[in-house]
C-alpha cells in the first residue's frame, strides 16, 4: 500500500517537468521547420537565377561568329595589344643681359638685353612590339627665319643662295627606327644622335644647371649633333658600347669661330654622303641617371663632302676625342666633359673656302689644326636643409672652349680662347617645369678684352604622356 502510494506521488509529481518539455521540443521544432523552408526558398531563387544565366550564355554564343582559318593570328593579337604610342615634349625660354661685341675686330662691347623662345621640341614615340620602335623630333627654334641653303653649282665657280621658305625654323632632330635583338644588343638607324660628348645625352632643360646649353661643347662640334646613319649597341655587364657610321661633316662650314660646328649639313635640302664618318663611344653604367662616364671618338674626311669640289684636293680629315660624365652623390650632381679635336689640312681649307662665292663667313681667319673645350658643374640641392617642399638647387659651373688652340701656319689668335665662371640657381616646383636664374662672368685671352659680366633667367618645361 505504501509503495503504491509513493509511486503515485512521484508520477504526480514529474507530470508537469514532462509536459514542459515537449513544449519546448515541439517549439525547436517549429523553428527549424520554418528555417528549413526560408533555406528552400533561397535555394529555388538561386536555381532560377543559374538557370536564366546559362539561357543567356547560350544565346550569346549562338550569336556570336564562327572562328575560321581566316580569323587574326594570335601573334597579331598580341602586337596590337602591346603597341604603345608616347608624345614628349620640352621647351625653353630665356632672358639676357650681356656685354655683346658689335663684331670680331670690337673690344669694346654694349651691354643689351635679350628674350628668346630658344627651342620647342616635340617627340613622338611609338612602340610597334616588344622588338620594334619608332621615334620622331621636331624642334622649334628661336622663332627665327625659314631658311635653306641651296647650291647653284651652274655658277662660274659655284654658289651658295639662301632662300626664305617658312616663317619658322624647324628642324627634324631624330627620325629612327629601332630594333632590340636582345637585352644585350639593339640597332637603332635613319637619322640618329652621334654621341660624341654630352650634348645628345643631357639636353633637356632639367639635364643641365647653366639658363642654356654650355656654349663651349657649340664652339667645337654641332650641339645635339645628328647625322643620318646606323648605330650597332652593344651591352655588357655595366658596359654600353656604341658603334656609328653616319654621314659625314661638309668643311666649306668650318670657322675660326666654332671650328667644325658649321660642317653639320642640316641647312642643305640634301646631305651630301660621299665622306662617311665614324663614331665610337664606351660607356660605364648610366649617364643620364646620373651615374655613368665614358669615352668617345669621332673620325670623318670632309673633302668629298664639299658642294664645290673642285676647290679642295686634301682629304681635310677631322677626329675628335671626347671625355664625359655625370655623377650624383646624395644631394650633390656631378657633371663635366672634355673634348679635343685635330683638323688636317686646316690651311687648304682655309684657303679653299675664302675663293668660295656665296659664304659670305664675315672672317676667314685661319682654322685651328687643333680645339678644345671644357665644362664642368656641381649642384647642391637644399630642398632637405630648408625643409622645402619642392628641390632648389645652387650650382656652380665653369665652361672653357679655343677653337684655335693651335694653327698650322701663323699664329693663333687669342680672340676666342674663353673662360666662364657662372654662379645659380635651379627651382623646380614640380616635375614638368624649371626656373633658374644664373649671373657670371667671362674671361678672354686676348689682352685688349676686359673680363665681361653677364645675368640670365630662364624658364623650361618637360613632360611625357601616353597617347
């Protein structure tokens, strides 16, 4: 009796914990019942929406051509993808205020001031493949006149006439095509650079401290010197070799003035290439990154590249050696050359060219049988001592040039043997454009020539963009 009671009582008692819990099953349940639904609706969405993507896949490629035979070479695919067309350009504008001699026989100069729009350059280069390039420059100078030189040879004894065709001087400086076999050897021809010294390597308008190119390396070779021709590079290790055969100088140009800088035959409407000339330069890492020098030589007869010929038998060779580099250390650049040149048959030419109707030269003083010049300069950029925001650099140069070093009969003349000291700066407010103010004085070896002083500003830009 007593355990059938006492069972009773524990039933009883458990009764309610039984009903609370299949409450709460019964509600678990629900639950997932309702998320199982949510997830099915979900899924039939997703379904629907596959189902509807590979109906317009399918109709797409209905639609879509039938590759045949015919269809573009994948190589061609390829070429057009990695064409690239770049246009460059860069320009310069200047003012001076000089002492200027009213000619050689002046020694006693005026002081004018001067403006001059020196150059606009356009560059456009377009790479064809990873193989294939093709560059193109046109340069803008001084807004001068448009004038060619042509020769009569139906004259009596040949002439020269100038003829006005243009309201600007234009010259084309590059047209090249080049191909690059491998990293390690490239050939670049038409009509090329001749990299004799630093002028074809550093001449834009940041790539140099002093308002306009050194006038010394002018007074010997042509400045941005270009010839038509081929130029077989070569690299190894650190080392850039270049080998050039290009056309040659025409010694009817050459000066007491600026020895054979006049020879260059970019004035004729044609170049004569009876007289070809060689070129060759060695290079250590990179000048134009500002951590390279290097050597150079240039070797030409000129004779047969004369419009009048029959003036001159002499073979009037020219051969030039050149020292160059350019060095940055931190905030300090480094940069400098030297070039020495030899003339044969400097009293033939001489003689030669004042019988020579047309040149109307000013003076046929005699040529240097041997010229040199120089330049140096050194920069310091204080952006970082100032906590400037932009770099600002003070500079230093000092050019040198006598086209007249020697002569081979006579006595040289001291009028043209020149020492400049020059004092700057350079501000560059962004990447694309440059201010610079320079002031310096000029030293001659002549002795009736007193020391000369001189102040310049000028103002370039540079800039490079993809088309």
């Amino acid at each position: 009796m007593n355990k059938a009671v006492l069972s009773l009582a524990v039933s009883l008692a458990l009764t309610p914990l039984y009903s609370v819990a299949n409450d709460d099953i019964q509600a678990q349940l629900e639950k997932l019942q309702q998320q199982l639904l949510e997830q099915q609706k979900a899924i039939d969405y997703l379904k629907s929406q596959l189902d509807a993507k590979n109906t317009q896949q399918v109709a797409v490629q209905q639609k879509a051509p039938v590759v045949t035979e015919q269809a573009t070479p994948i190589a061609s695919v390829a070429s057009k993808k990695d064409s690239k067309l770049t246009f460059k350009s860069y320009g310069t504008l200047l003012y001076k205020s000089d002492e200027v001699f009213a000619n050689v026989q002046d020694t006693s100069p005026e002081r004018r001031a001067t403006t001059d729009l020196e150059r606009v350059v356009t560059e456009f280069e377009y790479e064809i493949d990873d193989k294939w390039k093709v560059e193109f420059e046109l340069e803008y100078e001084h807004g001068g006149t448009g004038t060619t030189l042509e020769y009569d040879g139906f004259e009596e004894f040949g002439e020269f006439e100038s003829e006005v065709e243009a309201g600007g001087e234009v010259i084309v400086e590059k047209l090249q095509l080049e191909y690059e076999y491998n990293p390690n050897f490239t050939v670049k021809f038409g009509h090329i650079y001749v990299p004799v010294g630093l002028g074809t390597d550093l001449n834009k308008p940041d790539q140099y401290f002093t308002t306009t190119r050194h006038w010394g390396e002018a007074t010997m070779i042509p400045q941005v010197w270009h010839e038509t021709g081929v130029n077989l590079i070569s690299r190894w290790s650190d080392f850039t070799l270049q080998t050039l055969v290009t056309t040659g100088l025409n010694s009817e140009y050459f000066r007491s003035t600026n020895w054979v800088a006049g020879g260059a035959q970019q004035r004729f409407e044609e170049n004569t290439a009876d007289d070809l000339a060689l070129t060759l330069r060695l290079d250590y890492g990179n000048v134009k990154a500002g951590k390279g020098f290097g050597v150079s030589y240039y070797t030409a007869n000129t004779s047969d590249n004369r419009r009048n010929q029959g003036k001159l038998d002499e073979d009037g060779n020219v051969s030039i050696l050149g020292l160059h580099g350019a060095w940055t250390l931190d905030d300090l650049v480094f940069r400098g050359q030297y070039l020495y040149g030899e003339l044969e048959d400097s009293v033939a030419i001489t003689a030669a060219n004042k019988t020579t109707p047309g040149l109307r030269p000013g003076s046929f003083a005699q040529l240097g049988s041997k010229a040199e010049s120089a330049f140096v300069e050194a920069a310091y950029n204080m952006q970082g001592l100032f906590d400037l925001s932009s770099p600002l650099y003070v500079f230093t140069s000092f050019d040198y040039a006598n086209p007249m070093l020697e002569v081979a009969s006579g006595a040289a003349i001291h009028r043209y043997d020149i020492r400049e000291l020059n004092f700057g700066l350079n501000y560059l407010p962004n990447k694309n454009l440059i201010l610079k103010l320079q002031g310096g004085q000029r030293y001659y070896a002549q002795d009736d020539i007193d020391d000369t002083t001189h102040f310049s500003a000028s103002l370039g830009y540079k800039f490079s963009t993809e088309l």
